[in-house]
C-alpha cells in the first residue's frame, strides 16, 4: 500500500524493563521506518548530588540509583572507594565474600529478568494476547517454572543477606574490605539449597538453549547485526564478573584491545551525546564515534572470554559458540542463553566459595597502602560492564563522579535493534497492532536494560503510539491494548 | 473458640524519602511488639518472592504511605489482581496476591493499610511530625487486632476504617 503521509510512531513507555523510555519509529511516504530511536526521558544526576559528600557515603549512596540490582553499585563503588583508603588489595575473606554478594546479585537478577520479565515473550510468542503475555500468565499456564524463577531469585536475595547485611541496600562492603565474615550457620543454610539451584539453574540453560535454536530463523533476522563486544576479563582470559582488566574484540573476535587496567578506561572508552537522548553513546577511542560501538551484558561476555573457570558453564559455552562457529555471536535474542549460561556459572561460583574457609577469615579490612585521591573501578554488573570514576580532595569529599552504567553502554546497540526490528516487523504495516509493537519491546528486553540506573526513573509504564504527519501533527494514537482513536 | 491466625505485616517504601518510610516503621512497630505469629518485614517495594511468604499467612497486611489528605489512616481490604500492568521489577500488592493465588492455589485475607504522609519530596530520613503522629493513630487501632489475631475483627474493622 502507498501511503500518502509519512508517520511517527512513539512506543512509550517500554515495557517490562526498569524505568522509563520511549521508542520513536518514523515512517517516510512508503510507510517504510526512515528513523527508530529508543529514548530514555529522565535524567540521573547522581554525578552532581555526590559532589561534595565525604567518600565513605559513596558506596552506600549510590545504591540508590536502584532498587534492584543495587549490590552492583555497592561493589564497584567499594572498589574505588579502597584506593581512597589504602587498599588496593583487600584481605583475601573481603574479596571473596564480595564475590559472594555478587553472584548472588548475578543470580537473581538474571533469574527475575529470563522467568518474569522475558519469559512470557518465549513462552505464549511475541504476538501473543497481552493479557496473557506477562508473569500472571506463567504463573497459570507454567507454574513450576514461575514458582522455579521466584525460588531461584529468593535464594540469590538470601546469599546477598548474608555478605550485605540486608537484601536491598546492605552495607557488607566498606572502604578496604567487609564488615562481617560468613558464619557456618549461614554457609550450611546456603549450602543447603545449592544442589536444587544447580537443578533449576542447568533446566534454564537448557530452555533458553532449546529456544534458541528451535527460532534460529527467527533471531538470525530480529535485531542481529554485527557488533563489538567489551567486558572484564580474569588475567588468563577468563570470564570474571568481579574484576579484571577490559577486553574487547571485533566481530570477528579479533582482539581490539585486552586487560586495560581499569584506571586507564578514558584512554579507550569516549562518551559521546547525542541531542536527542539524555543517555550517553560511549564508544572505542581507537574505532571513533560512527563504528566504535560496542555491547556489553551476558551476550559480550561469552563472546569476549576466552572461557568459563567453573565445568557446567563451561560445557555451555561452548555449545552457545558452536552455533556461529566460535565466532561472537550477533543474535540480540541470544542474550537469554548467554543469561542463563551465567546463572549456571554464578551457582557453580557460590557453591565453590561457600565451601572456601577462607569466608570464615577473620581479616577483614586492610588499609596499610597508600591512598589516592582518583580511582576507577569495574564490574560486570548483570546487565553489562559498570564504571564509576571518582576524584575527592584533600578533605575527603567527591570533587568528581562519572558512571558509566551498562545499558548506557548498550545505547546504540538497542536503538540498531529498535531499527531493525522496527523495519521488519512495522515497516510497509498497513495498521500497526500491540503485537507489532511488543516485537519491538521484545528487542528491547534481551539487553534487560536498567533504564533507572541510565538515567533515574520509577513508576508505571504504559504504552502509547502516537503518529504524526509529514508536518508534525498527530493523526492517530493508541494506548495499549486499546483501538486506535482519530484524532483530525 | 476464636480463630487464632498467623499474620503477615510487609512495610513498603523508602526510608530516605521522608514520609515514604511510613511502611517500613510501621513494620519496625508490629516486630518490636514481638507477638507470636506476627510477622513483620520492611521493604522497599514489594517483589514476586515475597508471594511465597504470603502463601504462608493468614492474614497480610501491606502497609504503605499514601498522599491522600482525608484521614491519618484507612484499612482496606484488597483483592487478587491479576491485571497485565505488570511493567516493571515491582508488584503490586493486588498483583502479589494473584500471583500467590495462581501458584499456590489460594491467598491470603488481605488488607493495606495506608498511612498519611506529609512529605515525600526530600532526602531525609526519618518522619515528620505529621506523619508520627499519624503512624501512632494507625498503631493505636491495629495493635489490638494485631494482638487478638481474629480474622473476623479484622473484617469488622474495614467497616469503620476503610474511607476510601
């Protein structure tokens, strides 16, 4: 059909990820998408509202950038915050029982986003009735495997318990190590689930790998194009979510560059800013603006490491390679197995550590280097690599903040996904339906973005698209799951 | 004989927004009354695991501030909801209850409680005054309920509490 106006259309908000954002998608004459744009419409500020505190707020303090995956914030603010105090090397009990807290994050985090936030889109298909399509609707048709995410979620919430004090908000990390060991009672309590987790944590594997490569067709052509990927990686290569030097490679998996001591990011990573977006698009110095883009998240990992240090997920990632011929995976829908590939690798992670004595250490903090008064820090929080960069004074108080969260990393790689999804699925539409729009969602969704920690949003999300004419005026809107109403 | 039922009380809200902490100290209140069966959690919102514990009670009581200027309190009773407005990380207490009910087959009575607040647009922790004063009302009129742990006083008391 020739259409006689060229349109926009506004997704916003986005569903089912944290936080709130948008989507536009223009239409030329031809009904053919000329522009897709995901817009993330708050703006942070915690850079600004840290100027000025003492130091040792930070890493409680920045945990209130979210609610949900806040442990990430707590680390890597605590691992800047140790250079400030002497420690660049904690005693070995804090790193682990830090490790401890972090894959239990790990876990929850990616067990909450692939059973309750994704696994609908899987499970009754992307077009499905969207009063089926979301967690009621797996607790009714799927509720061993609901009662399996909200299980495995509880246990990872538990093991941060344990480390931070607290299941939201903790303080277990402090500037040079930890305030508390792990008690026997507390590592058998723990130990105790860990079998069944394991169980729970390979059938996920096993879902998302079936998945997978039963819609091989479909994801080879749903928001895949070829990419960069970055992430930490161990000095031997191997994948670390706690800390190690930056890696990133091509998508060939030709090495870009490896094990950059974190302190040294800005001589590899820009942050550039685009007019329209109030998130940042940071790209490879070397590469510049246009091509250096990158992801990070589960899907950049099991790309970029050059293997796994725990024998389940190991064995999984080579599978996950298999599929491309150990070249980096471009799938956006191949997030899910890489996600839980690493709740395989973080179980397996927390049973090795609970069963280390060293968690029963008793030298917890350690501040006998000399300080700094810049540090840089990195983490693999779930969604992807997290930089925090503080500079403080000689009075101890933040002069300087600058975060890079992981979705903000994953900016340009979600608005190629929005385009090309977006193209395929609305592009040429003679009426768009909620099913079209949730494929672009969908898109969204594999990157599990916190669109919160990007910028700061809370509240309810609901989806309107709006269009408009060659000359900006709205001809039609649909909120969802309602008809379209004209508005000329 | 009365009915003796165990009680779930989950405080939501964040403490270091002023009055948005109503819920978290009115769970701080009913654990430091330390009543048999009582249970009381805080939080700042509430998450699909916490429908296991749920499933557990009798009773639950989801307490959270609320902007509505009428009255220092309402209780109210709420009802499963399993509407597909579930958008983001957070639940819903109607939205907990569905879930719980579609897992385990059946939920729990259940009522929010909302307590005024006066100021949510600060960095602050602790309450207002008004808001205090209005958390001490809310605990002066569930504590004997929470004590008698009656599900029929309870559903008594909605009558007279529930101005919503």
């Amino acid at each position: 059909m020739t259409q006689t106006k060229s349109k926009r259309l506004v997704i916003e908000p986005v569903t089912r990820v944290e936080g709130h954002g948008k989507v536009t998608i223009h239409l030329d004459n031809e009904g053919n998408v000329a522009e897709a744009r995901l817009h993330i419409v708050e703006f942070r500020g915690f850079e600004r509202f840290m100027q000025g505190r003492p130091f040792w707020e930070l890493p409680v303090a920045v945990q209130r950038l979210c609610g949900i995956c806040p442990v990430s914030h707590h680390l890597c603010a605590s691992k800047a915050v140790d250079f400030f105090v002497g420690a660049g090397h904690v005693p070995v009990t804090a790193e682990k029982m830090r490790r401890l807290m972090h894959y239990g994050q790990t876990f929850q985090s990616h067990a909450l986003h692939f059973f309750h936030l994704s696994s609908p889109d899987l499970l009754f298909g992307f077009d499905a009735d969207a009063k089926k399509r979301n967690v009621f609707g797996v607790a009714a048709e799927f509720p061993e495997l609901a009662k399996q995410g909200i299980l495995m979620r509880k246990f990872g919430q538990e093991v941060i318990k344990a480390t931070a004090g607290k299941k939201v908000h903790g303080t277990g990390a402090i500037p040079g190590g930890i305030n508390k060991n792990l008690t026997i009672l507390e590592r058998d309590t723990l130990l105790a689930d860990v079998p069944q987790m394991k169980v729970w944590a390979r059938s996920a594997v096993e879902l998302a790998k079936s998945y997978t490569l039963e819609n091989v067709e479909l994801a080879k052509d749903f928001g895949t194009f070829p990419s960069s990927h970055m992430c930490l990686v161990r000095e031997d290569g191997a994948l670390d979510l706690y800390d190690g030097g930056l890696r990133a490679i091509d998508s060939e998996g030709e090495i870009i560059f490896d094990h950059v001591d974190n302190q040294d990011y800005l001589d590899y990573i820009v942050e550039g800013v685009k007019s329209w977006s109030y998130m940042k698009f940071p790209f490879i110095k070397s590469i510049g603006p246009e091509n250096g883009w990158y992801r990070v998240g589960p899907l950049a990992r099991i790309n970029a490491c050059t293997y796994i240090d725990t024998p389940e997920a190991e064995a999984a990632r080579k599978e996950f390679m298999a599929v491309t011929n150990g070249k980096p995976n471009p799938m956006s829908l191949a997030y899910h197995w890489a996600r839980m590939i690493e709740t395989l690798h973080a179980i397996e992670k927390i049973e090795e550590l609970l069963n280390d004595s060293d968690l029963q250490g008793t030298e917890l903090v350690d501040t006998s280097g000399e300080r700094r008064l810049e540090a840089v820090a990195i983490i693999e929080a779930p969604r992807g690599t997290l930089f925090h960069h503080y500079r403080i004074n000689e009075d101890d108080q933040v002069e300087m903040a600058n975060l890079i969260v992981s979705t903000t990393s994953n900016n340009e790689p979600m608005n190629r996904a929005v385009r090309a999804v977006a193209e395929k699925y609305i592009g040429g539409a003679k009426e768009v339906t909620e099913g079209m729009l949730n494929h672009v969602e969908v898109a969204i969704r594999a990157y599990d973005p916190c669109l919160s920690c990007a910028t700061h949003a809370m509240g309810q999300m609901p989806l309107v698209v709006e269009l408009f004419d060659a000359a900006g005026g709205l001809v039609d809107r649909r909120a969802k799951g309602l008809a379209l109403e004209a508005l000329a | 004989m009365i009915p003796i039922a165990s009680i779930l009380v989950l405080g939501f809200g964040n403490p270091g927004r002023a009055d948005d902490g109503l819920g978290p100290a009115f769970a701080d209140f009913v654990s430091a009354l330390g009543l048999a069966r009582v249970q009381a959690e805080s939080m700042y919102q509430l998450q699909v695991e916490d429908s296991l514990e749920l499933s557990l009670s009798d009773i639950v009581i989801f307490v959270d501030a609320t902007t509505d200027p009428q009255a220092a309190f309402h209780l109210c009773p709420v009802s499963a909801d399993p509407s597909p407005s579930f958008t983001s990380h957070e639940v819903s207490p109607g939205g907990l209850l569905a879930i719980a009910k579609a897992l385990h087959g059946t939920a729990p009575d259940a009522y929010l409680l909302t307590i005024r607040g006066h100021e949510f647009n600060c960095f602050r922790e602790g309450l207002s005054a008004g808001a205090a004063e209005d958390l001490a009302e809310a605990a002066a009129h569930l504590q004997p309920l929470l004590e008698a742990r009656d599900p029929e006083l309870f559903r008594a008391a909605v009558s007279a509490l529930c101005h919503g």
